[in-house]
C-alpha cells in the first residue's frame, strides 16, 4: 500500500499500485502545518521564533525544535 500526502499529493511511501493508499503528510506540509505552533513555543521558550526557516544552519543550539527545522525528519 503506498502513501500519499494528502496535501500536496507527494508520494511519501511506494507501494503496490491499487485503489486503497494510506494518506498523512510529506515532511514539508508537515512543517507548514506546525510552523504557527512551534513559532508560539519558540517564542514562549524565549527563542527566536524562526521554525521552518533554517536551511542547513541555526544557531539556537537548544531549541528543541533545532532537528526537524534543519534536518527536516523527525
């Protein structure tokens, strides 16, 4: 069974080719769909509220959201 982003339409996972897919969302609609929540936390925990921002570098070494904005994977 492959899965599909049921945002974008992105396949996130090949499978067999047949009527019934499994749907979530590829990691970029999932960091879209998070960026409003984690930029309130940032801003609560006292970072910068930047989520989605970085692009391979970022200097809040603490954040807790650091891993997924950079490596974009969970």
């Amino acid at each position: 069974m492959k899965t599909i982003c049921f945002r974008c339409n992105e396949i996130i996972r090949p499978g067999l080719d047949d009527v019934h897919c499994s749907s979530g969302l590829c990691m970029d609609c999932l960091i879209e769909a998070l960026k409003p929540l984690y930029r309130r936390r940032q801003k609560r925990e006292g970072y910068f509220d930047c989520f989605g921002t970085a692009r391979g570098y970022c200097d809040q070494v603490n954040c807790s959201y650091r891993k997924i904005c950079i490596h974009r994977t969970i």
